[in-house]
C-alpha cells in the first residue's frame, strides 16, 4: 500500500475554548492540468461506497458533496467523470454487497469513508487490478490488504497516542478512557491506553459502551469516583454532547476529551457543554478555489471542510491515476503508486 499522507501535528484554539490538535490534510492545489487525449481516455468511472444514513451520515454526505465538485470541476475541463455512489450505513454487509456491484460495474476505482470499511472488502481487492482508496483515515491493518489499497488519511492509531501525549505534556497522570463497542473507537481506546501507562500514568476506570447506550451517568459517576483527572471519550458522532450535557450536570470539573469524529454541528448542539473541550481533528489548509467551487454548486460554505476535502481530493486522485494509466499504457493500480 502506497500511504499517502501528511502527520504534521498542529495546536489551535477555536470556538468555546475548545482546543484541536490537527493533523494537516491539504487539498488539492489550485490548478488541475488537463491532457489533449482522445475522448476515451478522458472519460473515466469511479465508485464510492459511503455511509449516507446512520450514525456516520454526516460523513457520507460531506465527502460524496465534495466528490460532486470534483466531477463537475473536471466537467468544465472537457473530462467527463461517471460517479456511481452506493450507501452501506457503515454496515459490513452492505458494504461487501456495495463494493461487489461497483466492481461488477467495471469501475476504474472505488473510494470509501472510513478505514474500518475496509476490513470485509479486503479479499475482493487481494488479486484485483481496481484501487481501493480510504479517505478519512488509515489504520496500520490497511498496510496487510495488498498493493491495491491506498489511503489518503491519517493515522487512526496516531490520534489515541497524540491525545494520551498531550494528557501527559499537561500534567495528568489519572485518566479515565470510555469507548464505545465500535472498531474504530476501540482501536484509538486502546492506542490511548498503551501510551499513557507505558510512561507511568494509571488509567483509574475504563469501560466500553454499546451504541446503543446514550446514559452514560454510571460511567460518569465511577470516573468522578476513580479521581480521574480527565476523561477521554472516543465516540462517534452524536454521542458527544449528551456525554458533555451529562458530565457538567453531574459536577464532573476535569477536562473531557475525544477524537476526530466531533462535528461543527454537534459542538454547536452542545453550546456551552463544549466549553473547554480537547479533541484531535484534522486542520484542513483549505484553498479559496475550493471554497469557491463549493459555493458555487451549493450556495453555502461547507460546514466542515475536511470532510468534504476528502470527496474532492478522493476524486483527484484518481483522475491523477488515471491520467498517469493512460500516459504510460499501465493498469489504475500501478498508476496509483505514482500519484
């Protein structure tokens, strides 16, 4: 796998006090050079398979808005773009039963949201000459699933072991870690966990939570009880500020943390429960061009740019690869490698 990322950590303060520890995803530059090819080869399929419903919708949607700006840039440029989108809701069976369709499809690439994604479709890319593309984010088990699968994000481990640091840089050494029984929560968990006792700190309470729990106020009570001197609650999204809401009302005074997950519009949901709150997101260097694009399809600014940066980068990348494939007679997968 050809892991195409950026990990320059970068501290900022917005909002309510709420600090983010960013990692820098910079989108696709300005100018997008067009070849003088054949009609042929400036048309292309790409697939995507993203979580347009469910808990992760806020996700699908942002990254496929994107994408749409994208194609309808490279539209204007003479390259015409077929998006097929299949929505799986974050569900491994619907996004195996999505995946098989677009490549039955005989797409030219397929990207998806989330690297957890990936874990039911591996098997379908090990001998395939099709890409796979993540773009949110990249586990260290995406390097086991073969020279097919690619990724544009950033390290989901790297986000536990980067709040665990920051924990320690401001002096706690008593934490509580509260995750949720989902594959990517428990995995920045367990990162979080393993860099923070490894230095000597001591994690007094942990506790994994199904999804369907939206009462956390045992979980609360026995953090407040264990003297923790912070929380960090790894959740997805529309789980935070009730936890938020929940913690304050009890007296809970320590400092609450989370993950990249958070969104502008659940911050805004928890007002002033936000207040102080330390997550780790990505910082978008967003270009104006974009921004311009976007509000040009849309009539509004995107309400959070990095997600909708992965649909467009997502897309970029592959109209990359494939002027690359066209160029030197060679399939999208060893295109991809050179992009």
């Amino acid at each position: 796998m050809k892991n195409i990322t950026q990990t320059t950590i970068k501290s900022a303060i917005i909002g309510l006090g709420v600090i983010i520890i960013g990692i820098i995803i910079v989108l696709s530059q300005n100018t997008i050079t067009v070849d003088k090819q054949s009609k042929e080869s400036q048309t292309m399929t790409i697939g995507a398979v993203l979580p347009l419903t469910g808990d992760f919708a806020f996700v699908g949607e942002s990254i496929q808005k994107g994408a749409l700006v994208a194609v309808q840039e490279l539209s204007e440029k003479g390259v015409v773009v077929e998006l097929k989108i299949e929505d799986d809701a974050m569900n491994a069976k619907q996004t195996v039963s999505a995946t098989q369709k677009l490549l039955n499809a005989n797409v030219d690439g397929i990207f998806i949201a989330a690297a957890q994604q990936s874990k039911p479709i591996g098997g379908l890319f090990s001998e395939s000459k099709t890409p796979l593309l993540v773009t949110w984010d990249a586990t260290e088990y995406i390097a086991t699933l073969g020279d097919s699968v690619f990724s544009t994000g950033f390290s989901t481990e790297s986000a536990g072991r980067e709040m665990a640091q920051y924990a320690i840089a401001h002096g706690i050494n008593t934490w509580t870690i509260i995750n949720q029984k989902d594959e990517w929560s428990e995995l920045i968990a367990s990162s979080a966990h393993s860099e923070f006792t490894k230095h000597g700190d001591k994690v007094t309470f942990t506790d994994s939570v199904s999804l369907e729990t939206h009462d956390f106020k045992t979980q609360i009570l026995k953090a407040m009880q264990s003297k923790s001197q912070a929380i960090f609650i790894p959740f997805i999204p529309n789980y935070i500020a009730p936890f938020l809401k929940q913690a304050r009302d009890m007296g809970y005074t320590g400092l609450i943390m989370t993950a990249d997950s958070i969104t502008p519009s659940e911050i805004q949901l928890a007002g002033t429960y936000a207040e102080g709150l330390v997550y780790t997101n990505v910082w978008s260097n967003t270009n104006q061009h974009f921004i311009t694009q976007y509000q040009q399809m849309y009539g509004t600014e995107p309400e959070d740019a990095v997600f909708t940066g992965f649909g467009y980068d997502a897309v970029m990348t592959y109209y990359r690869a494939h002027q690359i494939a066209q160029q030197k007679n060679i399939d999208m997968v060893s295109a991809m490698k050179q992009v």
